[in-house]
C-alpha cells in the first residue's frame, strides 16, 4: 500500500506543470479526487488519511492547472474545456489507471463534463459530485446560492488589499459554523491555498466555457452519487438535486443534515463511508 507522499509533478499536453499525487492500493479500484475552486488539494486530508480507504482503494488528487502548486498560465487559451480534460488523462496515464472513479468537490465536479466531451465516458467507472458541485458550467448557473453569488465579485477583485480579505471569507463560507468547526490552523490552510492563486490565473478559470452536450448525452449512462450538505452556503440544496435529476434518471443522492459546503471536511466519516459502498457496489455489478 502507497503511502501519502510529496506528489510529483506531471507535464500536461501543452506543457503546464500538474501537481499530483497517489495513496492506497494499486490493486483495488481508482479514484481520482478533484478539488475546488480556490482551493488545493489538501482539501482531501481526511480522505487520504483514512486506513479503510487506503486499504481499499487506490487514490490520486491533483492539484487543477491555475491552483495551488500546478502551474497557472496566464493565457486564457490555457483555460480552455479541452486543457483541463488533457490535464486529466495526464494524471491517469502517470499512475496507469485504469477507469477511474471520479470524486469531484465543488468546481472539481466540472471535470468530468471536461473529460466526456473530450474522450466520452467509457473509461469512467462512475461519479461522486460532493458539496455543491458544478455539473457543468451551464447547469451550475441555475442552483448557485445567493451567498456565493455575492461572494464572487469579492474573490474576483485583484487589488491587493481585498486579497486576504476574500480569502477569510471564503475559508469561512466552505464550512457551515465556521466559529466551531474551522480551527485558526486549518482556516489559515485553506487561506493560503486561496492566496497562491494569482488573480490572473483566478479569473480566466472562472471565466472559461464548457461544452456540456456530450455530458447530456451520456450522464444517463454513467453510476452518480450526490454527497450534499443540507446548508451548503454555495450552492441551493433543492435545486442542485432537481436539476441533477432530470439528467440522471437513476440518481443516488445523499443529503447530509448540518453540513455545508464541504462534506468532505465536515462529516468525512460518513462521506467516506459513502464513497467506499458506491465504488464497491459498483465495481461488483450490483
């Protein structure tokens, strides 16, 4: 069983530098963790840290390309839908992973549509859209909570002073009591991780488009779990599930009562538990 390492960096097509790194066991099924937006990969601490997950599964977070330690081009062409989906099978293709799951939080939940459009979804085993992810750029519009609606003109403004700012809030909006659940020393980690991402690289990852019809095709076709905070402060509880429903007719949606944002940090031992009974329930055909 790997260990949690340093990582490594992979060179995506274009030439970008993709931080990565993997945890587990090889021999069982692969996932592939995703973080936010604004975030790093450290957001999966809990997940790779948990002896029943690397004893079985084999696990892989990369860092997206404009976050944390990848690089972050400042070219808008570097944000394309097809970049990020090259970035992807980059990391696949390093740790030779052979259909992997898909564990997208937040904006991370926008790769797959990403990766479909790109190479379809038959080397996908399933999906896992935790905490108010992004279906798709055009479908994340319609269930965007008013709170992070607010907030991002906030995290947008470039000028020096707002910077840290936007960083607290933030931090501060991912978690549902921030007072009691978010301790000084992993807000300021979650800060920091905000504060790598230049503006520049910040504001052509939001601005960039995604073809979502590919997805819409063949969504139906794909295993979904939904892990979802009832008082997720970025995205409306009801109306995520509702749209995600009329793409995924066979849906497996899970509402975690209390939790906000990030389920993965908040209730890691259930998110886990649920993580680990839809890969294995996948994988044996049921």
């Amino acid at each position: 069983m790997a260990p949690p390492g340093e990582g490594q960096y992979l060179q995506s097509k274009d030439g970008t530098r993709i931080w990565a790194d993997a945890s587990g066991d090889p021999s069982k099924p692969h996932v592939v963790f995703i973080h936010g937006f604004a975030c790093t990969a450290l957001a999966f601490e809990k997940q790779f840290s948990d002896p029943n997950l690397l004893n079985n599964l084999y696990m892989v977070r990369y860092e997206l390309r404009g976050h944390a330690r990848s690089d972050q081009p400042s070219n808008a062409e570097a944000y394309e839908s097809i970049r990020y989906a090259e970035d992807f099978r980059t990391v696949c293709e390093a740790f030779n992973l052979k259909k992997p799951f898909i564990f997208g939080w937040s904006y991370g939940g926008l790769i797959p549509a990403d990766v479909i459009d790109a190479y379809g979804a038959d080397d996908i085993a399933g999906i896992v859209y935790a905490g108010g992810a992004a279906l798709t750029l055009e479908l994340h519009a319609q269930y965007v909570h008013p709170g992070m609606a607010s907030l991002i003109p906030v995290m947008l403004d470039p000028s020096p002073d707002s910077l840290p700012n936007a960083a607290r809030l933030f931090a501060e909006s991912c978690v549902e009591n921030p007072e009691e659940t978010l301790p000084f020393d992993t807000k300021i980690k979650w800060m920091g991780g905000a504060l790598m991402q230049t503006p520049t690289a910040r504001a052509h990852a939001f601005a960039r488009k995604q073809n979502p019809k590919r997805w819409e095709e063949e969504i139906k076709n794909i295993p979904v779990l939904i892990i979802q905070g009832e008082l997720d402060r970025h995205a409306q509880t009801d109306m995520l599930i509702s749209v995600a429903q009329k793409w995924i007719p066979k849906l497996n949606a899970v509402v975690l009562k209390g939790i906000g944002h990030a389920p993965v940090y908040e209730n890691a031992v259930e998110t886990n538990r649920l993580l680990l009974e839809f890969v294995k329930q996948v994988a044996s055909g049921n």
